[in-house]
C-alpha cells in the first residue's frame, strides 16, 4: 500500500511516522532540507518537491496550510489513479470540503485534534495522536469506502475517530478551538511591557498565554477561513466584555459575582474538579 | 512567638501549614467546622470566630477576601498591642494600603503569587508557597523593622520575596493576573452549548480556560478593588480585538499575519520556546 504525505510539517512528519511499518510512504515537502533529513531518518521511502511523486498512491494526505490545502490538491489530481483516496489535516472543513467535493469524488476531509506550539518537521513524533481525537467530515458527494480506509488509516496513528457533519465541525472549533487561540493571541497587546517582570508570572498566566505562541501563518489561515463563524463570536464576546466591564464601572457587585459564578460553573461542568 | 491568622481558607491555612513549629499560630474563622478542623489536624493551637484571640501576637497576617481585609482589620485593631505587625494576603494592594496606613502604622501589604482553583481550607497544603513570588508593598507610612519581620514570615513559608510599590502592583497584576482571569471568565459564554462535545476539547481549550474555574467571590472583590487599572485594559482589549475582527472581514491576510507575528514574538519574548 502506498500512501503520499503531501507537506512534511508537524503533522504529516507526525502521521508520516505513526504509519511506519503499516505503508510504503511518500513524502512531498517544498523544503529540501526536510525533505532530505525525512528520507535520513527513515520517515519516507521516497521523497521530493515535484507533485508527480504521488502518481500511484492508495491514500494521500494533505498536511499543508489550511489556506493552501484547496489549491494543492487541485494540482495534485492529475497524478493521481481515479480511486485514490484523498483527506488533508486542516481545522477547518466546511469551504474545503466544498471545493473538493467539486474536483475529486474519492475526497474526505479529516481534522485531528492534535497539535504543538511548536511548528514544522523537527517538533513532530510518532505519538502524537496517541489517544487524541480525529474528526472525520464526510458530505453526501463521498464516494462510499472512503470513510473506512480513512477511518483505518487514523486508526493506525493511534486516533480516536468520529464522524462530524463538515459545517457543524466549523460552528463548534469556532468556539473551542479558533476563539480561544484569537482572544489568547490578542491578549499580547497588553504584554509587551511584562518582559520586566518576568518572574512575577503566575501558572495562570502561563496557561492562558500558551496558545498565543502559535504558528501566525497557520491561524491566520484559520481566521480568514472560518470568518463567518468567528466573526458573530468574536461581537458577542465583545458585548459580554462590556457587560462585565459596566458592571465592574458602576460597583454592581452582586450582579459582578452572578455573572462570575455562572461561568465558573460552566468551566467546572466542563471538566469537574479536575483542571 | 505567637501569629495570628484571620482566615482559615486556601490561602491563610497554607500560611499556617507552612509555618507549623516556627510559631505559636492562632486561627481565627468564622466557620467553625474549619476550625475544629484546624485544630484536630494540629494546624492551630488556638483558635475560635472572636477577634479577640489575636491580642498579645507579634504578627496578625489577614487572609480574607480582598473585599474583607481593610473592614476585618478595622475590627481587629482594638485588640492588638502597639507593636504588632499586621499583614494582609490579598491580590490587590494600593488602596488597601492607604486605607490601613490611616489606621495602624505596622501595616505592610503583602500578595503571596500562589493559589488554586479550588478554595477552602481543605485545598490548602503547606508547600503552596514553596518556590512561589511574594511582593511586600511598603508604603512612606511603614514603621521601621516591619519589611525585615514580614519577609522573614514568607521566607518560612519558603517563598521567595520582592519589594513593590503598592500602585505599581496594581498595575503590573491587572495586566499579567486580573485581566487573564477576566478574560477567561467571558470565554465562558459562549462555552454553554459544548458540554455535549467534551470529547472533543484540546489542550488549548483546557488551558486557555482553567483559571475561568476560580473562586466568583474573590475575583469579584478583585475586579471591583482594581476598577481604575482594570477598566482601561479592558477598553484596550476590545478596541484591538475589533482591529483583529475587521482584518478578518475584510480578508487583509498580510497585516493579520503580521498581527499575529508580533503577538506570538511577545509571547515567545516570555518564556523562550519552554512553555
């Protein structure tokens, strides 16, 4: 069995390492030097830039940026045997799906929870999605078996899988995953100036911040993909944000602690005592 | 030598724990399970609800909620001799030191950078402070010898210490302390509808969310106290997340890349690539 990984990152030297032993694996990389050390430490089989490279593939996986992934596979397609497989990585699916529902009927879009501050080939391992969870986004246009060979091949990684309708995915991630990593990010602006006062930091400031550390590209091509869900979260938050912030101005201390405690009753039905 | 704690929560049992066989400690708490408690676990040697208990102590360390301290220590006052070291726990500091320094001249502010999500004597535990950052504020109006006695209080404890100005405490906490916790508060309305996805929550959500599960009646006390610092980073926060929002609708990839470099470098500028 011959899978291609196309994009040789975090993610796709991750899955590139899971399947070991499982496939004969491929990996394209515009970036040589990844390319190279892949093939040095016995990650791919084959390796290179050229596209062609995935002619006769089972399965691809594209592992590029969300903003990259629609037009990459559709430069990829005259490689590829009219049943192979296609999935990509990417945290958003609605648009994706979409596009490539219109270009390769044997396409479905996977999305594994999985990640690192950390980005690109050197930070990846084969553990990573050792127990995580990958979100699986069929649309009535799936040719039938791809769900399975796609659900086996997350399976081999490690994963847990389970099946999402494509938009819904993208109304939920807005809220667990993208809103968190923007209002993290833009929580930056006030910070420039703590560099001064570096050992004061406390673990929740640390644990808040972390995700702020992530790829800019990698999430700007999340934001603009997702925008018409994160935008109305992005004006309802700034709506509770003044709520609160009227209530803090006017002294309604009751009305102060309702609101805290309604939503520290919500992280808490989250996840119970443990944090 | 004998200290008094007024508060047997997280915070001023630790305190106690920690101080075990290097004073006599008396605790004083208005629950009297929790001192029963205290006593029976060996923690206090004295204690009861009556603010009475703390006449004849070298030190009385104030461990209410911010709201409480100035208040509790107005109470208190008419019990101590003139020598006595009075020392509060609480996280905000300039105007509970100008409210005590009108009252008793061997005040000295404190703020122990420790805690836990969970509150109550019976999350308290004697290391809490070990390895942990605590700002002494003095003021003009500080009596000579009450730093020396203070520090070397939380160095039993086993903290470490610093000295601040107690405005630009407030200042430095509303932005690395208060602001985070707000912020992560909000964040949780629009966490209403997830609990039927919890499977699905990463470690970013975890993180970015954790602190949204602290105590609703401290962080009142705290936002209320620290209004003046507060509120202008609040309105920076949403002017600059409504920057954030109109780069996305308008799809200005370049600048909201950009954008997100720079926040990422702050954070990076922060703690290197450990995180």
């Amino acid at each position: 069995m011959k899978i291609t990984l196309i994009g040789l990152g975090l993610i796709g030297a991750s899955i590139a390492k899971a399947l070991k032993g499982k496939a004969r694996i491929t990996g394209i990389d515009q970036d040589a030097s990844t390319v190279g050390r892949a093939l040095t430490d016995g990650v791919i089989s084959h390796g290179g830039a050229e596209l062609s490279l995935a002619s006769g593939s089972d399965m691809v996986i594209v592992a590029v940026p969300v903003g990259s992934i629609v037009e990459t596979i559709g430069r990829a397609i005259p490689y590829l045997d009219d049943g192979t497989v296609v999935t990509d990585t990417g945290s958003t699916k609605a648009h994706i799906v979409r596009s490539i529902d219109e270009i390769w009927p044997s396409f479905i879009g996977s999305h594994p929870i999985a990640g690192k501050e950390n980005p690109g080939y050197a930070s990846s391992q084969a553990d990573l999605f050792s127990s995580a969870m990958t979100i699986i986004t069929p649309s009535p246009a799936t040719r039938a078996g791809c769900i399975e060979n796609v659900r086996r091949m997350w399976e081999w990684c490690g994963s847990l899988t389970c099946i999402m309708d494509p938009q819904l995915h993208d109304e939920l991630m807005a809220v667990i995953s993208h809103m968190p990593h923007l209002l993290s990010f833009v929580s930056m602006s006030m910070a420039g100036s703590v560099q001064i006062h570096r050992e004061l930091l406390g673990a929740g400031f640390r644990d808040f911040t972390r995700i702020a550390a992530s790829d800019p590209v990698m999430w700007r091509d999340i934001f603009l993909e997702n925008a018409g869900n994160i935008l109305p979260l992005i004006d309802q938050y700034r709506e509770e944000l003044k709520k609160l912030r009227d209530l803090i101005e006017q002294g309604r201390g009751q009305e102060l602690e309702d609101t805290l405690t309604a939503y520290a009753r919500i992280r808490r039905g989250l996840y119970g005592d443990s944090r």
